[in-house]
C-alpha cells in the first residue's frame, strides 16, 4: 500500500465516521423534536410547542415546561438562567475554562424535573443523562411523550408574602 492508498483510506475511514455520527445526530434530534413538542402541547404550551424543532430554543422549551417545577428559589426565572448561563458560555468559554458546562448544567437540573414529573424514577433517568453526556435525553424526552404528568405544577405565588 502506497501513500496515496493509504491516505484515501484514512479520508473514507473518517467520512464513514462523520455520515455515522450525523446519522445518529438527525436521528436524536428527531426524537427529541417530536417527544417534546408532544409534551408541550399536552402541558398547556401548545403556542410554543414549535420551538421543540429549533435546537437551541428546545432547551429553552424544556426549561419553560419545568419552570413551576424546580425549587422555590428558581420558580419563574429558569429559562432566564438557562439563557444567561447559555449566552455566558457563548462569549466567555474561550477565556474562561470551565463556563462552557453551566448551560449544561442547568440542563441536566431542568431534566431532573422533567424525569420526577414523567417518571417514577428520576434519578436513574438524571445519572443515565450525565453518563450519556446528555446523548440519552432525546430518547427519554421520546419515552415521556405518552406518559401523564405525575407531579402537579405548583403555580403558586412565586415570592412569599401576602396575597394581593
């Protein structure tokens, strides 16, 4: 085998590579897109259950279906963190090292509740979840699609104090 062979090989070697990964990517995004966009229609978000197809804005998405959710202290401004822990990572990951994990995460925080409010098992669902990287939540979000809410949102005042 010559250089010439041998390089051509190394090139189809990783184009293999590459059509795998994205093959697996399209087939996650899809998952991911029709579980949760079931699911925000099915909890009252039908206005915004589109945004589950826009890869960045189905982040957001989650983080507004958890939002009455989560502990008291981030009731009413998750997808804000999320947003500004996102847009931190976007400007300051370069010079920072590690800001580049807070959108992930508040993710994985946001897919906990998620998991608890579809599923009898949420932990199992959170430790898959951070093992995987966040490559299994796709094919949960799929999984929670058919499934009743377990847990009520608790809309109730967001700030302790009298009622006006």
């Amino acid at each position: 085998m010559n250089e010439e062979e041998l390089f051509g090989t190394i090139i189809l070697a990783f184009l293999g590579f590459f059509v795998i990964f994205a093959f697996v990517g399209l087939i996650l995004y899809i998952l991911q897109g029709i579980g949760l966009f079931k699911i925000a229609k099915r909890e009252g978000r039908a206005d915004l259950a589109w945004l589950a197809w826009i890869p960045v804005a189905s982040m957001f998405l989650m983080t507004l279906i958890v939002e009455n959710n989560v502990h008291k202290e981030f009731r009413g401004k998750l997808t804000l963190i999320y947003g500004i822990t996102f847009a931190a990572s976007v400007i300051l990951a370069s010079f920072i090292p590690f800001v580049g994990f807070l959108p992930a995460i508040v993710m994985f925080y946001a897919f906990y509740f998620f998991a608890e409010k579809f599923s009898t098992n949420p932990i199992l669902h959170i430790v898959i979840a951070i093992i995987t990287m966040g490559m299994a939540i796709p094919i949960q979000l799929f999984i929670f699609r058919n499934r009743e809410s377990l847990v009520p949102d608790e809309k109730g005042p967001i700030i302790d104090g009298p009622e006006l």
